[in-house]
C-alpha cells in the first residue's frame, strides 16, 4: 500500500478568452505518490464531473514527455519543481502531505489563454511557418550517403532539435520572450547541410515572425535553460544572435 | 540603407545595440579611469593631464558629441526593450520561483539593470553639473583641476551621491559586460566562463577604481 497525500489545490479558472479568471480552490484527499501530476487532475476532474461541476481544462496528448502539448506552472516553476521534466512526467511523490499547490497557465501575451489551464500557442506555428523549414524537390529520397554531416555537427543539431515547443520557456523568462524555441528552431537547421541555403532568410523571417507576434526580447537571465524539458541550452541563442549578425550584414535583404 | 535599419529594430537588433553601445562606454570608463588615476600620481601630473586635454578642443568636441550618441542610443533602447517586455506579459504570476540551480554569480543582477541604470545616470548628470558646467554652488574660481577635483569629492553630498553611483556602475557591469557578448552572438561554450570571470573583474575594478576616488578625498 502506497502513501497518499491530502491536498489544496489553487487552479486557475477561466471560462473563455475573454472572460475574467481567478483562481478557485480545491481539497482532494487520497492522492497516490505514485500518480503523475496529469493523473491528479483527472482524479480532481472526476470529482468535479460528479459534483456537476465544470472540469478544469489542461492540454495533454502523449503523457510521455515527448509531445510537447501538456505544460502549466506548478508553484511558479514551469513544468514543475523537476528540471528536465515535462509536467506528464511529474509525479506526485515530489509533493508533501498536506501541501497547497499553484496551478497556472503559460502567462504571455503571445499565448492567450483559451481556458483555465489552456493556452494559444499557435504563434511558435506562425513563426515555423515564416522560416523553420527546408525547402526539398519532392520525388524519391536521395541516397542515404549523399550528404555527408560531421558527427559533431549531427549531435548539435540533434540537441537542438529536442526541442518539443511547449512554451515553457516563454512561461519562465520574465520577458515572456521566445528566443530559445526560435535560436533552437534557427539552430537545429543552420548547423545541417540541408539548411545552408535558406539559413539567412530563415534567421530574419523567423526573428521579425517572433517580433510581430510580441514576444519579449532576450535579457540573459537564462531562466529559459533551467525551465526547458528537452534541456535546449542557451549557447543556441548566442548561435542564433551570431546567424542574425551574419544575416544581417552579408546576405541579400529579405 | 533600410535593411539595416530595420534589422536592427527587432528584438535582436536592438540587442545589438545595446551591446555594442555598452561596451564602447566601458571602453570610456577605461579612459577615464585612467586619467583619474593620475590624481594619485601627484597634483601637477594630474593639472597637467587636464589641461592638455582640455587644449584639444575639436578632438573633445567630437569625443563629446559620440559620447553623447553613445548614451542616448544606450538609455532610449533600455526603455524601448523594457516597454516591450513588459507588454510581452500582459497578466503576471500570482506565484513565481527561479528553476535555476545554483544561480551563477551574474545571473539574478539582469533584473536590476533599469534601476542601476537610473542611479548612474542620476550620478552622470551631477558629475557633469560638478566638473563641466561647474553649476553647483562650489568656489569654482581660479582653482585648478586637481584642487577643484578634491573640493568637490570632499563635500559629504558629493560623496554619498558618488559612491553609490559607483556601486550602482559595479552592479550594472557585472552583468552588462557578459550579458553584451552573449547578445552578439559571441558567448561560445569556450569562452563563456573566461567571459563572464572577465566580466566580474571587470565590474569589480571599475567600481572599486571609481568609488577610492571618493575615500581618497576624504583623508585629504
């Protein structure tokens, strides 16, 4: 027979967009330390459904720490108190008995809350869409061998590429600003052959999508690093400052 | 000309300038400094030190007038950025913790260079109404720099106003030196623990530097 805690929890609630929200506050009793945090609030939404009440809304697909959808600010760390860890991965036996817990949306402009514990962050698509990609001939693959990457170019470009775009970096800094997820994006395909080519355009269209969409700027504060799941460090922004310098200078202007 | 500047009007550009603008003062302060140091030569050194600048007078014009750019550019984008941020998160945190570990040494200060961005140039403006407008109410008549320098620096007003502006200055440096190469790109795993030290001492020698000036005068 496993522990179980009793605890308080202060969720954000929101109906819509538009509407007002404040956060409301629950008491659950008998949580196993062997449930993940997601598991808690399926537990609390069953008790809300029974009452008549309305569940609280959080996004969440895989449960393995590999989709990127599911994240909120738990106690005001992002994802939780683990580094490294997607909110799905939190289990509960990192909490007390008795603890109260905090629970609140990504807070940017750029991600408006849809409700309670959901956000908008379609803006990281839009600023994919101005840039993050490779343009390729369609028609059969090309043979395996016929572009050869460094293993140490691969290994850079794969840590950057773990990069899940859950928000959570948006959610840490205090300027709400996405110069993490956009230098990993910039990253992942600057440092590959196949990305060569539009590597200056990508740089500009990418900043200015990131610009018109209001995230903040970069003050070096780094809280993006320790918040990041996927472990993106922040030597991708320093890349991404120095692809921008570049671009800026010694390419044809977008 | 246009790509430029609308490069450097985003986020990233701005950055740039900030940096560049930032450490082209600290190339000043340097300058500075060093004259100042003079003062603990001996008088006539540092009478002489001031007059010969001061005989360079299209050369001082053209330094003032890029020193002048150099600040305006540096406190306008400050405010520009800040407003950004803070439009960037338009409802805050009802509860907010720091997941970094063991916060380095320069990490936390980011959050204070607006104030002791404000406390330097309080201090600047009053070491300019102190030594090149010599607007305050000292007996500025025929002394010479080295005499006027220590009539100021012993009046207690001066000497508050001037420490903390040192302080205020070490503050700002211990972030703002590192901070500017990473936002040129210029922070690469190899170099960025010598970078950041390079910082700390950096921020330390200067507000140390400038703050003794202030203890020297008092045992005058």
């Amino acid at each position: 027979m496993s522990e179980s805690l009793d605890l308080t929890l202060k969720v954000w609630r929101q109906a819509s967009h538009d509407a007002q929200g404040a956060f409301r506050t629950y008491q659950l009793s008998g949580i196993s330390i062997d449930m993940s945090f997601l598991e808690m609030l399926d537990v609390l939404n069953e008790h809300l459904i029974n009452r008549g009440e309305e569940p609280v809304a959080f996004d969440h697909d895989c449960r393995e720490g590999i989709c990127g959808t599911c994240g909120v600010v738990i106690n005001g760390q992002p994802h939780g108190p683990d580094t490294k860890t997607t909110t799905c991965q939190l289990h509960m036996r990192r909490f007390k008995n008795g603890d109260t817990i905090v629970i609140e949306p990504w807070r940017a402009s750029s991600f408006p809350v849809v409700k309670d514990l959901v956000v908008d962050r379609s803006a990281f698509d839009r600023i994919m869409q101005a840039g993050g990609y490779v343009s390729v001939n369609t028609g059969n693959a090309p043979d395996a061998n016929a572009v050869l990457v460094p293993g140490r170019d691969q290994e850079k470009a794969m840590d950057a590429a773990a990069c899940i775009g859950c928000g959570a970096c948006v959610a840490a800094c205090k300027n709400a600003s996405a110069m993490l997820f956009v230098s990993a994006k910039v990253s992942q395909l600057a440092i590959l052959p196949q990305g060569k080519p539009e590597r200056a355009e990508r740089v500009l269209k990418m900043v200015a999508r990131m610009d018109e969409e209001n995230f903040g700027s970069c003050t070096n504060t780094y809280e993006c690093e320790a918040a990041c799941p996927a472990a993106i460090s922040v030597t991708n922004i320093a890349r991404l400052n120095r692809e921008y310098f570049k671009a800026m200078l010694v390419s044809d202007p977008v | 000309m246009n790509w430029l500047v609308r490069a450097l009007s985003s986020s990233v550009g701005k950055k740039f300038v900030m940096a560049i603008t930032g450490l082209l003062l600290c190339g000043f302060l340097v300058v500075h400094l060093a004259g100042n140091f003079l003062l603990y030569v001996s008088p006539e050194a540092y009478n002489e030190y001031a007059h010969k600048l001061h005989s360079q007078e299209q050369l001082l014009m053209v330094a003032e007038v890029g020193l002048f750019a150099l600040f305006i550019f540096h406190i306008y984008l400050a405010f520009s950025l800040t407003r950004d941020n803070q439009q960037a998160r338009n409802v805050s945190y009802a509860r907010r913790e720091t997941k970094i570990e063991v916060p380095g040494p320069t990490r936390r200060i980011s959050n204070w260079m607006m104030a002791t961005g404000f406390v330097v140039l309080g201090f600047l403006i009053l070491h300019l109404a102190d030594f090149k407008f010599e607007a305050r109410s000292f007996d500025y008549e025929g002394k010479e720099p080295f005499d006027k320098a220590v009539m100021i620096l012993k009046n207690p007003v001066t000497m508050g106003l001037y420490l903390a502006g040192s302080i205020a200055l070490w503050v700002h440096l211990t972030h703002g030196f590192s901070s500017a190469f990473q936002s040129l790109g210029l922070l690469h795993p190899k170099i960025k623990c010598t970078i950041e030290w390079i910082g700390i001492i950096f921020a330390g020698a200067i507000g140390i530097g400038f703050g003794s000036f202030v203890v020297w005068a008092m045992i005058q």
